[in-house]
C-alpha cells in the first residue's frame, strides 16, 4: 500500500487525522525588535507587537562583531507611544539561564560600549 499523500499530492511518512473541533497551537516566527538598553541580565525592546507576560522567547542579539542567541522572559510589556498608523512598545525580558560563553560575549558587549563612550 502507497503511504497517504498530503494536499499537494506528495506521499507522506505518517498519517495524518483530521481534527473535529479545534485544536490551538502557536507559531514562533522571528521578528525584529530594537533593544533600547541592555544589561548582563537582560534587554529592553521596543517593538510594533506586544509581547506576552512570562512568555519564553529565543533572542539573537548581533553585538559587535559577536551574534549570540539567548533565552530570555517577558517581565513586563507596555505601550509606549502611539501615533496615527501604529503603536510602539516596550517590554523588559529577563535572560533566562545563559551559558557562560553567551554571559560573556554580552559582558564584552558592554564593557566596549562604556569605553567607548569613556573615549568621548
């Protein structure tokens, strides 16, 4: 026997069942959000889209020369302007658990930052 075929026609290794009802899944898809401020212990965004409180989220962060990707909580989302067409807003995320080399490419982040800011 042929496995099933999906709606494109092509075969599958698995079948599929068609719910009845509703089931509820969700996405991730990668957006980009403006960091306003950054610590060793997290970030603050500014994005079009608000982020939910306590969600768990996958930042990747390009920090000089460095990108790293880091694990961070939503502490607290708000809008924090609104004009005509959108509005803006601002949330606070907690870095959850880095590993020692992401905790450090971050902590060389900054330490450049204010010796850069020093040499003005």
């Amino acid at each position: 026997m042929d496995p099933p075929a999906d709606a494109t026609g092509q075969s599958r290794d698995t079948e599929r069942i068609q719910i009845l009802g509703e089931l509820h899944g969700e996405v991730m898809v990668f957006e980009p959000v403006a960091i306003k401020e950054i610590s060793r212990g997290g970030v603050q965004t500014e994005s079009a889209f608000p982020l939910q409180l306590d969600s768990l989220h996958q930042f990747r962060l390009t920090l000089g020369d460095r990108s790293v990707v880091v694990k961070g909580r939503v502490a607290h989302c708000s809008i924090s302007d609104v004009d005509q067409e959108r509005i803006t807003y601002r949330s606070g995320v907690e870095f959850v658990e880095p590993s020692d080399g992401v905790y450090s490419v971050i902590a060389r982040f900054i330490e450049a930052v204010k010796d850069g800011r020093r040499a003005l």
